[in-house]
C-alpha cells in the first residue's frame, strides 16, 4: 500500500525574495530537512508534494535530485507533470498559473526493498524566478531500536504576546522518524490545552489559539513523552 504524505511548499524567490509557494506539512512549515518515516519494506512509500503558486505570474518548475547518500539496493524516482524519472533531472516543467496548485502531479517514490538504512535526496527546484531546495531523508528501521536524544538547538514563539495565532518555531538534534515529537501548549496548573505533531528536525508550526482565555500559557518541545524544553506565551 502507498502511503501519501501532503506538503505545501514554501520557495522563496532567488531573485526578489519574494514568497511565490509555501512549504508546510499539515500545519507545520517545513524547514531545510524532511524525515520521512518508511513502513513498508518492500512497497512504494509515495511523498506527495503540493506545489500552490502564490505569485502573480506563470510559473514553470523543473526538478532536480541529488542523492546524498543512498542504501544499497533501494530505488526512488520522482514523478512531476505526469512524468516520472530514474534520472537526475526532470526534462518537461510543471506549469502552474497565479493561485493554482500542483496536486497529485507531483510526487516521489522510495522503495528499500527489504534493505534498512537511510537514503538522503536534495530535491533542487528551479524556475524562472526561484531556486530552492529540501534534503529528504528516508528512513527505514524496522527494529526501532537506534534512538537518539532530542535536544532543543533553538525554540521561540512570535508574536508573543499573541492574540489570535502563535508560530512556535523550532530546531531540534537527535530527532529522526522514530521520534514522537509534539509541540504543546499548558496553562498555569499544567493542563494541556493544544497539542500538535512535529514531523521535521526544524521548522515552524502555526497554533490557532483564538478560542483560550487571555493569560500566560507555556510552550514546549515534547519528545517521545519527556518535555525537553518550556517557555513562556503570553496570550492577550
């Protein structure tokens, strides 16, 4: 069975650094690195990827792989436009117009094919006003047992204080697919009152807090059940 993971992706112009696309996964932006947990050991894990164009103008994409490191014995490929590839580069673009998005025409695919290990992709994207790129590690380890301690190399949340939304973002060591992350929010007796998944080592995670009494809550890093760090949030 395919498993489909949905992203936005967020690709910040080269030239004018303007924000032409997003990159999210659920609510969480994404950062340089992806870790992508892998199941199955011998079916096609598939990525999918949904490109939004957020500029004013026709874009057209073209896409780029650099494996990394690779485990012997596994295969991947990307597919973009209705086209999928073995090779490096993609040869006909992914056109999208002013707020249209990609769907299902874009996507990877990794396969470990019984092999455990981790295959690491930059995937390079390339258009006419932009040229960005994410490290997806896939990960497969069946036995569970390699797990690193996650350390909090930076958090913040801003604005702070907040009103409607808070962006808690994050940069974590030692956090890999096997690691049950969350970003939560307590009040003043500890009670939970928002939590939600971390699935990258770093990036931003948008919290709707519209709906909590004005008051002085507490955001934290948690990590495989254990708080690793906590900070203040002032909500108005």
């Amino acid at each position: 069975m395919k498993r489909c993971v949905i992203l936005l992706l967020l690709l910040v112009s080269a030239t004018s650094f303007a924000q032409n696309f997003t990159i999210t996964y659920g609510e969480t932006e994404v950062g340089e690195t992806f870790n992508a947990p892998v199941n199955s050991p011998d079916e096609d894990f598939e990525l999918c990827f949904t490109i939004t164009n957020t500029s004013t103008v026709v874009d057209s994409i073209f896409l780029e792989k650099q494996i990394i490191a690779e485990v012997e014995g596994s295969d991947n490929m990307f597919c973009i436009a209705g086209n999928c590839y073995d090779a490096p580069v993609s040869t006909t673009p992914l056109i999208l117009n002013p707020g249209e998005s990609s769907g299902r025409d874009f996507h990877f695919l990794y396969n470990p094919n019984n092999e455990v290990g981790t295959t690491t992709i930059r995937y390079i994207f390339t258009s006419g006003s932009f040229k960005d790129s994410v490290v997806v590690n896939y990960i497969y380890d069946p036995s569970g047992i390699a797990e690193s301690p996650v350390k909090v190399s930076e958090m913040s949340a801003y604005p702070n204080p907040a009103n409607d939304f808070v962006t808690v973002q994050y940069d974590l060591s030692g956090c890999n697919a096997g690691t049950n992350a969350r970003v939560i929010l307590t009040n003043l007796v500890g009670s939970r009152v928002l939590s939600n998944p971390i699935h990258n080592s770093n990036g931003r995670i948008k919290l709707d807090i519209s709906n909590l009494d004005s008051g002085i809550y507490f955001y934290s890093i948690e990590a495989n059940g254990k708080v690793i760090s906590t900070k203040k949030l002032i909500v108005k």
